[in-house]
C-alpha cells in the first residue's frame, strides 16, 4: 500500500491480492499516477480507468472516494493478452 497527495488529496495506492507484481513495477504505477496529477479528481466513486504502460501493460484503476480517496488495482492485462474489435477480434500487435 502506498499513500501519495496530490492537489491537496490525501490517496492510497493498493494492489488487490490477486495482482502479482514485483515492487519495482508498483513504483512505476506510483510514479505514473503522479504524472496524470489533476486528472484523479475527475473521477467519482465507483469509477474505473485504465492506464497502459510499456512495461507492464493495460493497469485497471477502481476509483473510491467515501470514506477515503483509494485508487485499487484490481488487474494488469499484460500487452500479449490485448485484443482489437474489427471485422473478427485481432490480437494487438
């Protein structure tokens, strides 16, 4: 779990139990967080957003708001795992 402010927002950062990432990877979901600053409180609770990273792949992000601004990873679908709808579904290459 990591605590992090931004605009004056006290957040918590945590991963679900289900996501098996190694520490220097959530340092990188930290730190791109960081990035999008602002734009965190646009979002409502109950809201889900994705952010995609070169490394690591589509991040989910479930939104909370009451009782505390909690950002939960609840998936990373890495790039491999990726599909595009079209004419048939493709794999993103």
């Amino acid at each position: 779990m990591y605590r992090f402010s931004i605009e004056g927002d006290e957040w918590i950062l945590r991963f679900s139990p289900q996501v098996f990432i190694e520490a220097e990877e959530k340092q990188v979901v930290l730190m791109a967080l960081l990035q999008i600053g602002k734009d965190l409180s646009s979002y409502s609770h109950g809201d889900a957003f994705l952010m995609f990273t070169k490394n690591i792949g589509a991040i989910v992000f479930d939104v909370e708001r009451i009782p505390s601004f909690i950002l939960t990873v609840s998936n990373i679908i890495p790039e491999e795992n990726w599909y595009m709808q079209d004419l048939n579904l493709k794999l993103i290459q």
